[in-house]
C-alpha cells in the first residue's frame, strides 16, 4: 500500500445500523454493500455475526456476493464471537477480516468488566491469536482507546500487533476526544509502536459525533499517522453518529494542500447516490443543509452569492457539485435573490427581455419572493406574462381537514368560498367530504364535486407553503 494511501472502512451496516430506527433487511444490506462496493469504499464492515441470526446470514452473503472490498465482521474477544465471524467472512477468502474489539479504558476496567491491566492484556493477545487462526487479517481495536491511559495503550497497540493483527483500531468510543489531543494520542502511538513507523501495522480511527468533532478528530488523526479511516455514510451510528464517510473524502480531496498528497479510492460521482440509498434503506432522512450530500449543499439563495456564482463559480464554491454526483449549482429564487439570478434565469426558460423590461419584472418578483418560501418557474412565467395581478380570486379554500391512517378509509372535508361573479353579487360557501386512495386524491374529488369542474393533477410535491392566495397555480 502506498505510504500516503488512506483506507476508508465503511461501517454503515454495522454502527450506523445501531442508529434506533435503522434496522435494515437482508435484501436492504445486500443492496447498500452493492453501492458501497460501486462506491469503491475499502472495507465494509456488514455486521456483528454473533449478535443474531440476520446479522451472521447478512455478513455470510455479503462476503460471498460483494466482490472488491474486504469484508469485516466484528467480533468480542470471546471464542464464540470470534468463531461466528470466521465463519461469516469465510466466503470472502483472502479478503475476509476480523475485528476483534475488548474496553481497555479505567473506567470499563472497574465497572464493566472488573479486570486488571493485565488481564485486559492477556483477553486481547488470545482473542488475535484466535482470529489469525482463521483468517490473515486481524483488526484489533482497544475500546474508549481516547480514555485509556496512553502508555498502557501502547502497551495493548504492541501486544495485539505481536499476537498476530495487522490493523489497529483506536475509537473514540463516546466521541470525548477533541482534535488537538487525539492528534497527539495517535502521534504518540506512531512515534511508540515500531510497527506502525515500519507499516508492518496500520493505525485506524473510528470517531463518534457526540461532541460533533468527529470528522475533526478522524482528519487530524490522518495528519498524525493514522492510514485507515472507520465512518459511515450520512454520518449515522449510535447517539450523534460517526464520522460522515463523504465529510472525510471529500475534504482529503478539497484539501489535498493541507493533508499533503493523502488519496483514498473512493468514486466519489457515488457519493449522492450513495447518500440517498442509505437514506431510503435506514429510514433516516438527509439533513437539507448537511455537507455534501443535503439538498441545500450547493445551493445558494443570497443575491449577492447568486451573482458571484453566475460570474464564477469558485467565488462561493470550493467543490464542484458534480465531483460527488450531483447536477449543476442550484441558485433558487427566493426573496433573498437578486436581479442577475433571476435574469439569468428567465433566459434559460427562453425569454428575452430588455434591462428595462427586466426591472420591472424584479419589482414584482421582490413583492412575490416576500410572500412565498419559493418563487417557481411558474410564477416567472405569470410575472412576465403580467398575469400576476390580474387573476381575480374565484374559489377560495376556507377549510381543508383529512384523515389517514393504516386502518381507515382515507377521507377529506373541503369547505371552499366562491367569490361573487356575474350577476349574483353575493359570495357562496360550499362544503364536501370525499373518499379516495389517499388524503390528497380524497380532497381533489371533493372539490370537483364542489366546483363543478374535472380537475386533473399535472404535478406533486410535498413543500411548505405560505399562507393564503399567493400561491399561483
């Protein structure tokens, strides 16, 4: 491995499974490690084979189907965890890896586990002997290492890397490490253990989120010796999470002036569709202002930002969306935006309109934008139109109540007020309820009925919309 190569070991499927909520199906895990070996990710940790019949099925098919990356099952240093992840990662052959964990810290020392420096010692050599017997790649990590007395973990680092492992983990079990101080912890590692300064060994990180340092804390590690990186995808895991898998690519990639030439293998155009599976499979939803991956991360509503992106797109952007599997930069027109966005983009909707023309339709648009959370194609359209203003308001809904559930009959009662036209100088108020396959379909058919008119549904979306008659369609 080159000296400065990075490995990046995805834990999505195991740590970040332990997120409450994210349990994931068999045919779900396959297709995740799918992607992440698409993702080109080097390790996939699938699971803790012992824990349940699911997890040892999900870590056994991965390790037969996946091919590329290594496969990891974690295991205790206890014979029976350790025999169940041999026999999960058997299938991967020569790229099957076990990960031997046991609490090195004082704290689990005397209250979790009542054992002695010594034994605690003794535990980890049997457990890496145990796993070398039935595989060649043995990870040993040393848990709450950023809480361990640091000359006794060198001294467990030393013990595990004689006893046969080739990769040793040190986490920041329940993220309490902050950056200047776990860079030293790993650097005094480095500088203490031979084999990690000869790369007989490699240091490996595995950060937690809790006091949101984690991708902080697993980039200066980098920095000071580390070469392999343990994080999930979105970030997700235990409590706060880990640290997010596209945080720490993309700011080796960013940022390769600071941290000197470091590469890793990823894909990173997989990085969104990565994201997004992830999303869908866990049941836990992207952040919209989450780096890299939330919807909002290369979208700029700001006028003055708006019009540095137009003129180049490094004034406001230090990525390329496209470099992680987005499209183009979104500008969305909001009442924050300024006139070069919205010219720029009633142009690519084909209109041409002289500067004049275009003053007076960014009047109107500032008077929209103040009224609305978005101001969409189709109000640029009205507001050149100059419909805007015009359209008289002819129905008018007073009322909207629906119920859904997974036992009833989904149902809508819509109360609408028609506006006096004509002869009749008088407003009518009318009211319907409908059934239908969902709450929207139910309140659709209902003001049908109520308006007297076939209505049909040309677009959907669930956005948050402002109050009253504003909204044009």
């Amino acid at each position: 491995m080159k000296k400065n190569r990075i490995i990046i070991f995805d834990t999505t499927l195991r740590d970040g499974e332990q997120c409450p909520g994210a349990s994931m199906t068999l045919r779900e895990k396959l297709e995740v490690a799918r992607q992440l070996a698409r993702l080109k990710v080097d390790v996939i940790e699938g699971g803790f084979p012992v824990i349940s019949e699911g997890d040892f099925t999900a870590v056994n098919t991965i390790a037969r189907e996946i091919k590329g990356p290594t496969v990891a099952g974690l295991a205790r240093c206890v014979p029976k965890d350790i025999e169940a992840a041999g026999k999960a990662v058997a299938p991967a052959g020569k790229k099957g890896r076990i990960h031997v964990f046991l609490a090195t810290s004082k704290l689990h020392r005397e209250f979790k586990l009542g054992k002695a420096q010594s034994q605690i010692i003794k535990l980890a050599v049997d457990g890496v002997k145990r796993a070398r017997k039935l595989v060649a790649d043995v990870e040993f990590s040393p848990e709450d290492a950023s809480r361990t007395e640091p000359d006794f973990l060198v001294e467990v680092c030393q013990a595990a890397i004689d006893a046969g492992a080739t990769t040793v983990n040190i986490p920041d079990t329940v993220g309490w490490a902050v950056p200047g101080q776990f860079g030293e912890l790993i650097r005094h590692l480095h500088e203490s253990v031979p084999e990690f300064q000869s790369g007989r060994a490699i240091i490996s990180v595995h950060c937690h989120n809790d006091l949101g340092l984690a991708v902080a804390n697993s980039l200066v590690a980098v920095d000071a010796g580390a070469r392999q990186v343990e994080c999930t995808v979105n970030g997700i895991g235990e409590r706060a999470g880990n640290a997010a898998l596209e945080e720490i690519v993309m700011a080796l990639k960013t940022r390769n002036d600071v941290y000197r030439g470091y590469t890793c293998g990823v894909a990173t155009r997989q990085i969104v569709k990565t994201s997004k599976l992830v999303a869908r499979m866990s049941g836990l939803p992207v952040q919209r202002s989450k780096a890299i991956v939330g919807e909002n991360a290369f979208a700029h509503s700001s006028g003055i930002h708006q019009d540095g992106i137009i003129k180049k797109r490094e004034t406001y952007e230090i990525m390329d969306p496209e470099q992680v599997g987005w499209g183009q930069t979104q500008l969305p027109l909001t009442k924050h935006s300024g006139r070069a966005a919205m010219a720029m983009r009633l142009r690519h909707l084909g209109f041409k309109l002289s500067d004049e023309e275009i003053n007076n339709v960014f009047s109107r648009f500032k008077e929209i934008g103040d009224k609305k959370k978005f101001v969409y194609d189709d109000d640029l359209g009205a507001l050149v139109d100059g419909q805007i203003t015009k359209v008289p308001e002819t129905w008018l809904m007073e009322y909207l109540n629906v119920t859904s559930g997974n036992h009833t009959v989904p149902t809508a009662t819509v109360r609408l007020r028609k506006a006096a036209t004509g002869r009749s100088k008088k407003e009518t108020v009318l009211e319907d309820a409908g059934v239908g396959d969902g709450p929207v379909d139910a309140a659709l058919k209902a003001i049908d009925r109520l308006t007297e008119m076939s209505g049909r549904l040309k677009d959907y979306a669930i956005r948050a919309v402002s109050q009253g008659k504003d909204a044009l369609g």
